[in-house]
C-alpha cells in the first residue's frame, strides 16, 4: 500500500487499485472517462516523484519530461504527491520592468521576480488583474538568471485586458502570473531532427523562445520559421530574425504576408501555405505551430499527411478572448 497525497490530504492506495481507483474511493473530484489510457481525461502530474513508466503510456516527450501521467494507469510504485489540473492556479507577484511597443498594435511586456520561475520557452502562463480578471499569454523568451518572463500582447478590439496592459500598466506595477503550463516547447534531444515553426501574429512569441532555445543547446538541424500577417506594419522582430538567419546556417526566416502590397524579400500567402509548398515532405520533423486557431488546425491536418507524427506536433490550446 502507498499514500497518495493532494496538498494536505492522504488517500491510501491498495495494491490491486490504481491511482484513479483510489482516489475516486476518496471522493476525491478528478476528471476521468475511459479508464484505458486512450481519452487522458485523467492526466495529472507528480511534482516530486518520476511515475512508473506505463502509466506515461502515449504521452508526449514534453508532459513525460514534467512527471505528467495517467491516473488510471498508473499503479504506484512509491509513495506520491499528486497535482490535479485545477490546483495548477498558483500565483506569483511579479514587477513590469518593460513596457513598450513591438509594432503598432503588439507590446512588449517583460515581468521579473524575486525568487526562481521555473519553465520552457514556449510554454504559457496566466496573467491577472487585481479584480480577478485573467488571461493566458505564451512566453517569448528562455529561462536566463534574470528570472523575467517575456510577453507580445497584442491589442485586441475591446479587449479589457489587453486594453488594459496596453493604456494602464507601467514599468514598477505588480501583476500576479500563474504557473507555467502547456507542452509545447523544446527538449534538448534529437539535434539533427527539422524543427518546422509556424506562427501568425503574436503567435512568434512561443515560437521566438523555442527557436532561441533550440540555437542555445546547438540543434544541428535545419529550422525555419514562417511567420505571417496580412500586412507588413503587423510583423515585427524582422530585423532581428534576419540577423540570426545570417549568425546560423541552419536557421531560415520566411516572413509572409498574405494582403496585396507584399515588399521584395518578403513571401506572399498565408504563413501555413508557404510553409507547406516550401516543405513538402515533415517526415522525422518536429513541428510547432501558434497563431490563429483555423490555421493551427489546418496545419495540425496538412502536417501529419505530410508526414509528420502526431507525437512531434506542439500547439497549446488556449484562445485569445476579446473581452
């Protein structure tokens, strides 16, 4: 018998029971609904203690990577702390130390903290106001000894939030940030893979972050980034993004632009049928996509027919609201 235990509580855990067995037999609220490892209503994540093998069965290289595992495989073989996904809201107070514009509707925002903040480039976290009011924004940067977390917010029509990001906040204010969350981002491993990143808008942000990473840890392998908008005032980081195409061989940059006035040295189409007319064959690929959420699905499709595993396909899933 092992104890499982959610913040201060112990549910025991017999030796015939998994872990979903045992916590429902406590009452315990936890989302489940095949109970064979298929549907993973049941994943939940073990901060302190790797989980046995099995009971990671399907699950991609990233959740294995933070102790994520499946209750209803999982047969304990120690004694285990459990988080369940609703207790993931866990705050930290950090201070605006940038505040500035990227482009005309896109602002950066840098937010540093006191102590250590854990997390992969390309991850996401929540942000939130003093009232409550709270909205999911990926990470642009890499984990460096400064502790700051990097946001592209974008102004979105009526946004409070964003409105509010953009009109109110200043360098010195404090705003509460989340945990980071999502699978998205890079694992230092298979360095002469391709790495296919394709984002719209703000969606560079995560893809920014997973691309300096994989430099940083030497990926040999080719990498290109297909970044897009319907208008050139809406891109930004051009400059930049063109400089560390030069600094590394492997590294291609394509900006797109989908609207009518396109300058030379830019592609014209949607940054999703650019990359796939440029990069017919994703076999062996891993493949990162951020942006508007009709063209995250479409690619998600058109890279897997291409060849790409499922397994090697990243986009979190979360909606910008504009509200």
């Amino acid at each position: 018998m092992y104890k499982l235990t959610i913040e201060e509580k112990v549910y025991a855990c017999q030796a015939d029971e998994t872990v979903l067995d045992a916590l429902l037999r406590g009452n315990v609220n936890i989302s489940y609904a095949c109970k064979k490892g298929t549907c993973h209503s049941c994943l939940v994540r073990s901060p302190d203690a790797v989980p046995p093998e099995a009971a990671q069965a399907g699950l991609k290289d990233t959740l294995k990577k933070r102790n994520h595992f499946l209750a209803c495989l999982c047969h304990p073989e120690q004694d285990m702390a459990i988080k369940l996904p609703d207790q993931s809201e866990f705050y930290t107070e950090g201070t605006v130390v940038v505040n500035e514009m990227l482009n005309r509707n896109t602002l950066l925002l840098a937010v540093a903290f006191k102590d250590a903040f854990e997390f992969n480039a390309g991850q996401f976290v929540n942000l939130q106001r003093a009232d409550g009011l709270t909205r999911s924004y990926s990470i642009a940067n890499i984990p460096q000894e400064s502790n700051t977390l990097e946001f592209h917010i974008r102004r979105l029509p009526g946004g409070k939030f964003s409105g509010w990001l953009h009109d109110e906040i200043r360098v010195g204010d404090s705003i509460a940030v989340s945990e980071p969350r999502g699978h998205c981002f890079y694992l230092p491993e298979r360095h002469g893979q391709g790495i296919l990143l394709v984002g719209t808008g703000t969606g560079l942000a995560p893809l920014a972050g997973i691309l300096t990473d994989a430099l940083a840890h030497g990926h040999s392998g080719p990498i290109y980034l297909f970044h897009g908008s319907r208008e050139f005032e809406d891109l930004y980081r051009i400059d930049e993004l063109c400089q560390l195409a030069q600094r590394h061989q492997n590294f291609h940059y394509i900006p797109c632009l989908s609207g009518k006035h396109v300058p030379a040295g830019f592609s014209h189409g949607r940054a999703d049928e650019v990359a796939l007319a440029s990069l017919p064959d994703l076999k062996a690929w891993r493949v990162f996509l951020c942006g508007h959420p009709d063209m995250v699905k479409q690619m998600k499709k058109m890279a897997f027919l291409k060849g790409a595993s499922m397994k090697d396909i990243y986009a979190d899933a979360f909606l910008a609201t504009p509200v």
